[in-house]
C-alpha cells in the first residue's frame, strides 16, 4: 500500500468528495485508511468512568485507499505515488510533480 500515516490525502469519491485531511492510521491489510474529518459517524456511548455522561460521539471510520489521492506538499495537487531509487535508497515521490514524499 502506498499511501502512509501522515500524508495529506484528498478523497476522490464518495459523501466527502473533494474534502483533504491527513492519514490517522492505515490498515493495508484491507486496504483502508481513517482520514481526520473524513467519514464520520456517530456512536452511541454509555456512561464510563473516562466519559462520565455518555452520549452520541462522532468518531472518524474508515474508507477505502481507492476513493483517495495523495496531494503533493509543494504543488498542493492529488496523484498517485510511486517508487523510484536514488542512489542506494529507494523513495516514494508524487507521479505527478515528481517530488519525493517523507
């Protein structure tokens, strides 16, 4: 999977459409990925000693790393990622504007 933990994505289809925010966790196993503001839902939840009232929360689910591009930090455009080698290392670098990605 291409897409990490930190990076800037833009969702590409869905309710969201359009909407960017960073990667919180990645499950590449399944292939999805949680995105801050992204798909949010409500849960209902019972009082707790942590949550003392209880109540509807909103928590952020996952979607699918298809419906997402990852934006480029310098050029502030969504495309895929790919990998290349420079030098001994091997890097990940936005196809689109060609800048390698941390």
């Amino acid at each position: 999977m291409k897409i990490k933990k930190g990076d800037t994505v833009k969702v590409l289809s869905g309710k969201d459409r359009g909407k960017e925010g960073k990667v919180i966790s990645v499950d590449p196993k399944r292939q999805r990925l949680r995105v801050e503001g992204v798909h949010l839902a409500k849960k209902h939840q019972a009082p707790s000693q942590a949550n003392e009232q209880g109540g509807i929360i909103e928590i952020v689910a996952s979607i699918h790393a298809s419906n997402v591009a990852v934006v480029c930090p310098t050029s502030k455009q969504a495309g895929r990622v790919g990998y290349r080698y420079e030098g001994d290392s091997k890097v990940r670098y936005h196809k689109k504007s060609g800048e390698v990605l941390s």
